[in-house]
C-alpha cells in the first residue's frame, strides 16, 4: 500500500467513523480541525484528508473498529509503516504480534511478520522490538542484511 492508497481508503472511511462515533459534521470537523464544508467535500470523494489529515484522523480515532478493521488493527501501525519507509527509526517495543500478525518467517535473528489484513511486513527483533517494516518482504530481508552487515563493522 502506498500512501496514496492508504489516504484515499482512510478517505472513504470518514463518514462511517463519524456516524461509528456518533458524531454531526460539524463536530466531526472540529475534532478533525477542518471546515465543515472541508469534510463534507471528502465525505462526497471531492476532496481529500491529505497525508497530514490521514495521520490526524487515525489518531484521533485510534479507537475505531472500522479502522481497526479497514488497517488490520492499529492505524498506528501503518502510519509508521509508510512514514518510515526507507528510514532507519528506533522502533518502541510491541506485544510480539498477537492479534493482528501472523510468522511468516525467521531471518538473520528476527521474527518476520505479515499483517492479516494490510499485509505489510514488519521485523522483531528477540525483545520484540520492531527493527523495520515495509509493504515488500524482499526490502525486510534486505534492511535486515544491511543492519547486519553494520553490527558486524
């Protein structure tokens, strides 16, 4: 998923997590910190919540069920998945991937592991901290060799 897909999903999910919350448009755009005209424009599909939006609108609504359902648990996770691609962050420590994730492999040390619903990748590290993510288990694998490649140096 590339940001673009991952903003025009998030998109088409605004009116059923505002109506999820029980919210108006009017109050669904002050949390939101947009115009009312703004969200009813992204609510028809004639504009957008732009990456910033997306990233506003997932942690104001961290507790959302469609989310949750449309991301394959935390929003977070994505967010981090597609901020960071091509970085090198020190990620916080997970719960090891109990829910939403599922082993697709064992590689150089780390636990390799698939989203059940977003399919992206992230590696754990023993502690189960996540080394790095990506929507392309080839680039896992390839991180993982170049941060072996400098633990060695």
């Amino acid at each position: 998923m590339t940001r673009d897909q991952f903003i025009h999903a998030l998109n088409q999910q605004v009116k059923l997590v505002r109506t999820e919350y029980g919210f108006t448009q009017d109050a669904m755009a002050k949390a939101l910190g947009i115009s009312k005209k703004t969200l009813v424009e992204i609510e028809k599909g004639r504009s957008s919540l732009g990456w910033t939006g997306a990233v506003a609108f997932c942690t104001i609504f961290s507790g959302s069920q469609v989310l949750a359902g449309l991301l394959g648990g935390e929003a977070r996770d994505m967010v981090l998945a597609l901020a960071f691609q091509d970085l090198s962050p020190h990620y916080p420590k997970t719960m090891g991937g109990k829910v939403w994730w599922r082993t697709v492999d064992t590689y150089l040390g780390c636990q390799i592991q698939q989203n059940i619903i977003s399919q992206h990748y992230r590696a754990l590290n023993q502690e189960n901290e996540r080394v790095c993510s990506s929507f392309e288990l080839d680039q896992v694998r390839r991180r993982l060799d170049i941060l072996q490649g400098e633990a060695a140096r």
